[in-house]
C-alpha cells in the first residue's frame, strides 16, 4: 500500500468517525424528550388558550351584567305600574269601605292578575353569536426541503 492509499484510507475512516458520531447524536436526539424543540408552539397555543378564556369569561360576566339590569330594570318597571294603578286605589278603598263596588273589585282582579302574569313571564332569551371572534387553531407540518426517501 503506497503512502497515499494510506493517507487517504486514514482520511476515509476520519470521515467515517464523524458520520459515525453524527448519527449516534442525531438518534439520540430522536429518542430524547421533544419537547424543548417545541416549547414556543407550545407556548403560542397555552397563550392563545389564556385569551381565548379571557374573552369567554368577559363575555360571560357582561352577559350576567346584563341580565341583572334587565331583570332590576322590569322588576322596576312592574313595581311602578303596580304602585301606580292598584296601589293607591287600594288605600284609598280601605279609608272609605263601603264605597267598594263591584266594578272596582273586578277592575283591581284584572289588574292584579295582569301584574302577577307579567312578573310570571318574564322571559329574555340569550343569542349565541358565532361569529368566531375566538380564532381556532390548527397544527400544521411545514415540510422540510430535504426530500426524505425511505427505500433502500
């Protein structure tokens, strides 16, 4: 074997050595815990969790808010009309009693009964919109320009 035959053997298995040492770390990167290669996805999508539940726990208590004015709001609104019509009347019947007529008592069942069937039917109702102000999220593999042939 001549000196370059020799040289370049030596050259060779250099190469060798460091393809060698390449491919025992390239698997032991493959069978390590991932997960420090993917810390910022999984930091955007805990981010994008937190606000996504911030936005439904605004909308929620805004929701809440709302219905405890509309509800104070009709309550306010049936005590007044309450007050208004049947109230007095009914004070001013028991100074003078035997003023009472039948026409009153009818008048005062009705509006009664017209007070008790509002407060009983007081309905709201809640519109889910879905106009998708929480922005859903998709992982996506952006592949690699190295074409990976698998065939041996």
């Amino acid at each position: 074997m001549s000196s370059w035959d020799i040289e370049r053997q030596r050259k060779l298995n250099n190469e060798f050595d460091n393809i060698f040492r390449e491919h025992e770390r390239l698997q032991q990167d493959l069978n390590s815990d991932q997960t420090q290669h993917y810390e910022g996805l999984l930091n955007s999508i805990n981010k994008w969790e937190d606000d996504s539940i911030k936005k439904i726990e605004k909308t929620a208590k805004t929701a809440r808010n709302d219905i405890e004015k509309l509800l104070k709001n009709t309550n306010q609104q049936l005590q007044r009309f309450v007050n208004n019509t049947i109230t007095e009347e009914l004070r001013e019947a028991l100074r003078e009693k035997n003023k009472i007529t039948e026409f009153n008592i009818d008048k005062w069942l009705v509006q009664l009964s017209q007070a008790r069937k509002e407060l009983e039917n007081l309905s709201s109702t809640i519109e889910f919109s879905y106009n998708k102000s929480i922005k859903l999220i998709k992982v996506k593999q952006t592949n690699s320009t190295t074409n990976l042939d698998y065939r041996t």
